[in-house]
C-alpha cells in the first residue's frame, strides 16, 4: 500500500466508532416500537434508506414516511 492510500491510525478509530454507533443503533431500535422513530433513528446514525428497510418492515418508501422527513 502506498502512503497515499494507507490510512492513519485516527482515520481507522473514527471508522470503527461510527460502525459501533451504528450497530449500539440496530440494537437499540429492538426496543422502539414505532417505526417512524425507528426509520429516525437510523437515520441519524448514516444509515441509507436501502439499509433501512432491512431493519423496518413498512409499506411504501421509506423516504415517504415521516420518520424520515424529521429534521
């Protein structure tokens, strides 16, 4: 790997703190009973709409549901 492309050891602790933050927020929705709370939630964490609604069953789009046009 060139220098380039090598990442330092801050960049690497940044990626594994947002992937604990998004898996503590996968487990954490379990407890949510709403779905638009829960479509909030992870979408405050990063998540994509496509990886939203693996974890919330809903009709329609996700981009459509209130939770997501939260603010």
């Amino acid at each position: 790997m060139s220098n380039e492309n090598s990442k330092t050891e801050l960049d690497l602790l940044n990626e594994i703190n947002s992937k604990l933050d998004k898996l503590i927020g996968v487990l954490v929705i379990q407890s949510i009973e709403d779905q638009d709370d829960k479509i909030y939630a992870l979408k405050g964490l990063g998540f994509k709409e496509t990886e939203i609604g693996l974890f919330v069953v809903t009709k329609g789009r996700i981009r459509d549901r209130e939770g997501w046009k939260r603010k």
